[in-house]
C-alpha cells in the first residue's frame, strides 16, 4: 500500500513539473567511481539531457529526461557504479529483446537499423504505418506482447526482455509500472512529446543512437534533415498564408492543435500562419472547438489540412462539405488548397524535417511535390 501511495505521489509531481518546466535543469550529478568528462550537444531538444563520465576506460552515458527520470547507460562487459543513488536506473548495453510501447519511437530506431533490437511490440500489425516493424512482424522478429496497460508478463519474462520503452500514457497505470519493474525489466520513458519545437522531437535519435550504440549515425542523419531545412532559410521571404491544421468528430465537433503545439511550429516554420494563435494551452495537444467558433476562425484561411491521421481521410471537398454546409464559403475550398495527411502522421517522427518541406511546398504553391500531403479535388 505504501508503495502505491508513494508511486502516486511521484506521478502527481512528475505532472507538477511538465506544468511549471519542460527543460532539463544544467546541475551536473556526481557518480561515485565516475568522472564528468563532457555534455552532448543538442540544438533543439530542451526534454532530455546527455552526460558522459569516463571510469578511465570506458565511457558511461547519463540520460537526465525532464529532471524526473535519470538512466546511466552501462557499457558492455561492466556492473553498475557501487552506491549509485536508488533513482538513477540502469540500462545495459547492447540494448536486445526490448519491449515497445512508445509507438513514435519506431521511425528513429527504424532509421538507425535497430528494429532488431526491439523483440516485443505494444502495437499490433494493423496499427502500424511504417515498413520496418511491419516486415519484422511479418518476418517473426517482433512479436505482439499485448498494449502498455496489459503486457504479456509471462512472454516478457521467458524471452528475458531487460527494458520496456514506454510513452507517457504509462503512468496512467501506475500498477503496471511498478510490475514490470518488479520483474527487472527497467522503464524507459519516452518523454518526446513534450519538446515545443518539432526539431527537438527529431533530435530524440540521438538519445536512441546513444541507447543503440548509433549515436554517430544519429547525428549525421539528424544534421542532414536540418540541413534540408536550410535551403528554405527564413532570410529567403516567402508568402505568409493562414494555415488551418484540424479534423471532424462524429458528434460536428473541430478538433485543432493548441497553439503550442509542435505541428502550430512546424506550420511557423514552413512560413504558413497558424490559423488559431489564442487557444489555449493545456496537457493535451488538442483543443475541440465548436462549428461557428471553427468557422469565424478559419473561414478565410488560405489553406486547409485536414488530420487524417486521426479521423478517417476525406477523398472530396464534397465529403468536407457533407459533413458541414459550412465549408461551402470557405476560402481554402474555393481556391482548391484543400489537403490531407497520411495515417503515419504521428508514426513518422523521423520524416519530421521532410513534412516541413512539404508544408513550405503547399506556402510556397509548389503542392505537388509533396510526399506526406495529398490535395483534396
């Protein structure tokens, strides 16, 4: 019971603290038999700090994610540092058989060539819109070991899976939690979600690079999307157009995106203007509004994307109309700049720099090079 009382509190503070900050703190901790040698670099990532100690041989890597969570990286063929502090878990290297449950993950891991190294899968076959997991499904390389909130223990258990890569919707069960880590299976949670700038979730590879023992690879790949970027810097002017990102709920309801959320900054950074730049801001990233509010807001938007990554993909601008008359005077549908995105949206984090062209193609009039997009006739 005490234990219980005390998983909740922890997971009240951890709450506390993504409300008031969501950067790492720049204190350096001490561990005992270990020397700080350096910090990584990181250019957009604020969630998730990287320290290397030395032991005068080999290197440690210290993972500090959003000042709640800390893991030291244990090299192979070495234990764990004598007294290391009770909060300070352990992750061995070479990572094998780990569990996966932060589905966004996947597309990083996928781009270093360490699918491999994920044994288990908190998605199933049909939920996945990306090659790699699919082929080591297909392949029986990954297998299904139930979804976060129910993991086949017993599956995890026989085949020695060592760590469990977890989104934030694992701390909605608490219990589950402290289970797999009774069974010494360390938690590691992906905290991605809470970087405000879309290129500081894509820097979340080199966190998986150090994990995989990529972390050259990581960076090269990480460099190259920015340098995408650069083609289209913001000193080349580019038209400023209203940009309205959103999908229909079966009840007429427009779910948008709060205007602190990383697709509103890569919207920014494609040149458009986020249509909706007074929502509030919240937990969740998504903020349900009503038809009349929808339309006052976004009727004269000259460019509507429409989230089939949530909602069933619309094939017409009749299917949008059909669903409210409204969007009969909408500017966006009479100029024919209506588009949808693919269902690999939120799975495709590694392409993060690749969608930001295509939404800098659409700004730009240039909408039919795009890859993740699709016009709407």
């Amino acid at each position: 019971m005490i234990s219980k009382i005390k998983r909740c509190s922890l997971i009240i503070l951890f709450f506390l603290l993504v409300s008031c900050s969501r950067n790492v703190s720049q204190a350096i901790p001490q561990i005992e038999g270990l020397t700080f040698n350096h910090t990584i670099s990181l250019d957009y990532a604020t969630a998730f700090r990287a320290d290397v100690y030395s032991d005068g041989a080999d290197d440690f890597v210290l993972l500090t994610v959003l000042d709640s969570d800390r893991y030291l990286l244990i090299p192979e063929n070495h234990s764990a540092p004598e007294n290391l502090p009770p909060e300070i878990r352990t992750i061995n290297l070479p990572v094998k058989n780990a569990y996966l449950c932060a589905s966004s993950a996947m597309s990083l891991i996928a781009r270093l060539g360490s699918v491999d190294s994920i044994r288990f899968s908190a998605i199933q076959k049909k939920d996945w819109n990306i090659e790699e997991p699919l082929r080591a499904i297909e392949n029986g390389t990954l297998l299904y070991a139930g979804k976060y909130n129910s993991p086949d223990f017993e599956l995890l258990l026989k085949e020695n899976c060592p760590l469990a890569i977890e989104s934030t919707m694992i701390y909605h069960t608490p219990s589950i939690l402290e289970k797999l880590e009774s069974l010494g299976i360390t938690v590691f949670v992906d905290k991605s979600s809470y970087e405000e700038h879309p290129l500081g979730r894509l820097e979340w590879i080199k966190l998986y690079g150090l994990l995989f023992g990529k972390a050259s690879e990581a960076k090269s790949f990480f460099d190259r999307q920015v340098e995408k970027l650069g083609i289209h810097s913001d000193s080349n002017p580019r038209p400023s157009k209203k940009v309205s990102f959103f999908y229909i709920t079966p009840t007429g309801m427009v779910v948008i995106r709060g205007s602190d959320d990383y697709i509103v900054k890569m919207i920014e950074l494609a040149g458009g203007k986020y249509a909706f730049t007074e929502t509030r801001k919240s937990r969740s990233p998504s903020v349900q509004i009503s038809m009349e509010q929808f339309y006052a807001m976004s009727a004269d938007a000259d460019i509507l994307i429409y989230n089939s990554a949530i909602d069933n993909s619309i094939h017409s601008k009749q299917e949008l109309i059909e669903k409210n008359p409204l969007f009969k005077e909408f500017k966006a549908i009479a100029a024919d700049e209506v588009w949808a995105t693919g269902k690999y949206l939120y799975q495709a984090t590694d392409r993060i720099g690749d969608m930001i062209l295509d939404l800098q193609k659409i700004v730009d009039g240039r909408g039919e090079e795009t890859l993740f997009l699709e016009r709407v006739e």
